[in-house]
C-alpha cells in the first residue's frame, strides 16, 4: 500500500517501528518487517516511533523464527540476523526456515517463537504484573 493511503502513523507490514539494526540497540526506524527480526523486539521506554501503537497482528504471529532477546531492563534489543539461504525450508538452520505463514508454521497457536514468553520481547520484567 503507497505511503499516502496509510494513514498518518497507521502501523501495517511495511510500516512499523523496528530495531535500527541487527546489533544490541535502543534507537528504532520505521520500516517493513519484511527480511529481518528486528520487529519482533520492542525497546522500553517506548521510542517516538513505536508511539502509542499496539503491535500489528504479525508481530506476535508469523513465520516460526529466533527474534533475539529484549535485556532484562527492557532498554534494548538484540535482534538475531534473518538468514534465508534457500527456497522456502530447505535448510533447516535458516531464520525463518520457512516462510509461508501460517501454512508452514511449526510453533503451537502460530506463535512467532516457541518455548518463549513472547511478553518479554515488547516489556521488561520489572514492567509485567
């Protein structure tokens, strides 16, 4: 969808807030979730362009993958690199290895990550109830 027909700060998959890079940051972008992990890890305090916004749909539900880790503070992310060598799941180690969502999806309820606490990658522990 352009630019324009968006909407003024309207969050879709080519138009979140995203980690500024693969490393441990603080800082984020607006970008597309599109080739990288680095939305699926939301630094605390909220920056400018998360906003107020909730997260989109697929920022909890997408293709299985190894998003990173949020530190414990919740100051910032470190992203795991997306790695697609192959076509769609034929080496095992890629991240996403597949990426037909939610078709191919291996993780219960179509959850992102398995085996996580998928709260932790948007708040730190000291901020949960």
């Amino acid at each position: 969808m352009p630019q324009s027909m968006r909407g003024v700060g309207a969050f879709s998959f080519d138009n979140v807030a995203v980690l500024s890079s693969d490393n441990p940051t603080s800082t984020t972008v607006l970008g597309s979730m599109a080739e990288t992990n680095r939305s699926y890890l939301m630094p605390f305090p909220r920056t400018a362009e998360q906003g107020t916004h909730k997260p989109i749909c697929q920022q909890c539900h997408e293709n299985s993958r190894d998003v990173g880790v949020l530190s414990a503070d919740g100051t910032f992310g470190d992203a795991n690199p997306s790695v697609i060598t192959t076509p769609d799941g034929w080496v095992a180690t890629d991240n996403p290895r597949f990426q037909n969502f939610p078709h191919e999806t291996v993780n219960a309820t179509m959850l992102v990550e398995v085996d996580d606490n998928l709260c932790l990658n948007c708040h730190p522990p000291v901020a949960l109830p």
